[in-house]
C-alpha cells in the first residue's frame, strides 16, 4: 500500500483529508501539531506523532524514516501560536533566516522547500478533495439582496488587495464600508469585531491570494464559521470557487439557511 504524509494543523480539513486518501488505498503518516489538530485525527490514520509547532526537524525525520515521499499540509495554525507557545529548532529557525518578512506565505512556501530539500513532495492540499471547491452561485435559499451584492463586490476587491499584501483574507463590509479586516486574530474574531462596529447586518467577504499556493493555506468555510457568522448576525457570505474549502456543506447550507443568511461563490479573479 502506498503511504502520504499528512502535517495536520486545526479545523476539520485535516480529518477529511484523512478519511479520503484512506478511501484512495493510501497510509496516512501524520505529523499532528500540539494544542491544534483534533485528537479525532487519531482514529483516522494509520500512525501519528505529535509535535510542537517548532519541531521541523522531528517532523521531516518522522517523514524520512516512515520513508514517505509526497505528503500535503491541512489545516490551519493559530497565528498567535508564534509568540506564545513556539519552540523553534535549528531547522525551524534556519527557515526565518531564509526569508525577508515573517508573513504567512513566506513562512509556509520556505516550510515547503524544506520538506522538498529531503525529498518529500509538497502536493496540492486539495489532493482527493477537489468536491470540497465549489462552483459559483448561490448556495442558500435566500438571495443576497441589491444592497449586498454592491458590499460582496467592493469587499471583494479589497479583500484581494490585503491578500496580496498578506494581511488576511477575509474583510467585513457594511453599506460598502469596510468595517473590520482580518489580520493575526484571525477570521472569527475580526466577523465579531466588524459586526460590533456595524451593529449587525453585515456581509463577509473570504478570498485567496490573488497568487494562490494550493499547497497551503488554502481558504475555509465550515459550521464554525456559520456559528459566528449567526452571533455577529451577519446577513451575507461570500467567497471563491475553486480557492474556498467548504467543509460539512450540508449542514453549513441547511445552519444558514435556518439563519436566513445568504452564501454566493463568487468568480475566481
């Protein structure tokens, strides 16, 4: 049986990807991230280590001697990790010397050419779950109104340009003002900030990079994020085709409509 390697980080992707490329014959060898990554993951693979976030050299070594050669990041690492309860070692820290600015693209594409450095390929994090990317459209049985479609266009060509900047990806818009944009606190908590600022009735617009790695870092949308969207009483979600992971999108489509919130997929720019 072939074998990937799997470097999990938080939220459920990581468990999907799990279940699926098991469902393709493979063995999942997973380097599982202290304090991020469900412990349900255990249950899903075919063997585990965990790890501080700063222990790269254990992780490629786990890799090697599990003698995987093609592996995929999923999921995300909670930013506020880096300050708070990082451990760096030698490799890690050989990583920051390697690149200008601590940002998240420059960080993850150095963390990939270091996996790469020792022979293990990087695939696209969407391997075996392409569905998870969907098509343009409108997902909900509630439209976005007039009013909403002007935010979803403004939010999204700003969000684009502090993607590009990597800020964030994700901007909370109201009456075309932008409210709150996401930086290191991440999507939850700059919705909740921006809905305070516009008293509620907001639209969040989620975007990629407009240079996209497919390897990482991809963009998310699950029951969590509809669980804040309905405590900001948000009224609009917008977000990429082919960039957006949806995740549980039955339940997502069945929680907003039941909040009477609208979700479009909107065009790849």
């Amino acid at each position: 049986m072939s074998r990937i390697g799997l470097l999990a980080g938080c939220g459920r992707f990581p468990l999907y990807f799990a279940k699926a490329a098991r469902k393709s014959g493979y063995e999942v060898i997973t380097a599982a991230i202290e304090d991020e990554t469900s412990k349900e993951i255990e249950n899903l693979v075919d063997q585990i280590q965990w790890f501080n976030i700063g222990s790269l050299q254990s992780m490629i070594d786990m890799f090697v001697k599990a003698g995987i050669d093609k592996m995929v990041m999923a999921g995300g690492v909670t930013k506020t990790l880096m300050f708070e309860k990082i451990h760096p070692d030698a490799r890690f820290l050989k990583v920051f010397s390697k690149i200008k600015n601590n940002n998240d693209d420059a960080i993850l594409k150095q963390l990939c050419e270091e996996f790469e450095l020792e022979g293990i390929h990087v695939c696209d994090s969407t391997l075996f779950l392409s569905v998870l990317l969907p098509e343009k459209g409108v997902l909900t049985k509630r439209q976005p109104t007039p009013e909403e479609e002007q935010d979803i266009e403004y939010g999204h060509k700003i969000a684009k340009e502090i993607a590009g900047l990597d800020i964030g990806q994700t901007v909370v818009v109201k009456n075309r003002v932008i409210l709150a944009v996401e930086a290191i606190e991440g999507t939850n908590k700059a919705i909740m900030r921006g809905s305070e600022l516009g008293n509620g009735d907001i639209t969040v617009v989620k975007v990629a990079r407009p240079t996209q790695d497919m390897r990482y870092d991809i963009p998310a949308v699950g029951i969590e994020t509809i669980n804040t969207l309905k405590k900001a009483k948000a009224k609009c979600l917008a977000f990429e085709e082919g960039k957006t992971l949806l995740l549980d999108r039955e339940e997502v489509i069945r929680m907003a409509d039941e909040a009477g919130i609208a979700i479009k997929v909107v065009d790849k720019r």
